[in-house]
C-alpha cells in the first residue's frame, strides 16, 4: 500500500505482475485509514473499507467497517464472504502484533 492519500493498494504476483485493488481515500495516521476496495473486480464496483485504530489499555483496538456494497451486482453474497474473511485477516494481524 501506497501509505497516503490517492495511494494505490497494488498486489505484485510472483511473476511481477501487478493489480490495483484500491486507492486510499482517508489518510490520518495513525488513527485511520480508508479505501476503496476492488480486488479482482472492476472499479466501477469498488466498495469502500475504513479501519480505525484507537489506544486501549491493553494495546490498540482496531475497527473494520466494509460498507458500499450495493455498487457490487453480487453485493449481498460478497459481503457474506468478506464477513468471515476479514475476521481472518484481523486474526493474522493480532498474532503477528503479538510476536
């Protein structure tokens, strides 16, 4: 991730291709980031993903919203995936802020 405002979020393939899966929208580090969300899709159907992290007396809490999914045709199916899947990705991150 390109780490400010207009940033791109690009992966790089093991070939070295690369896709845009969205474009930081929100930049206000270190309390929040926003973007807009479109891996593997086109633009026009991005959704749009905002996490937010505040100080806590045990570390840091960290807020995902994922939101705008009615600019996806399957909107209401992909949004059940991302559900389960974003609790994954937030499990990987806490293991790893905990090493």
């Amino acid at each position: 991730m390109q780490c400010h405002l207009g940033g791109q979020i690009v992966e790089t393939l093991q070939d070295g291709s690369t896709a845009v899966w969205g474009t930081v929208t929100d930049w206000a580090s270190p309390d929040l980031v926003a973007f807009t969300w479109h891996p593997g899709q086109p633009v026009a159907e991005a959704t749009r993903v905002e996490v937010s992290f505040v100080a806590s007396d045990t570390g840091t809490e960290v807020t995902l919203r994922h939101s705008a999914w009615s600019s996806r045709p399957d909107g209401e199916r992909a949004r059940g995936g991302y559900d389960r899947g974003w609790d994954l990705v937030l499990a990987q991150f806490t293991a790893a802020g905990a090493r």
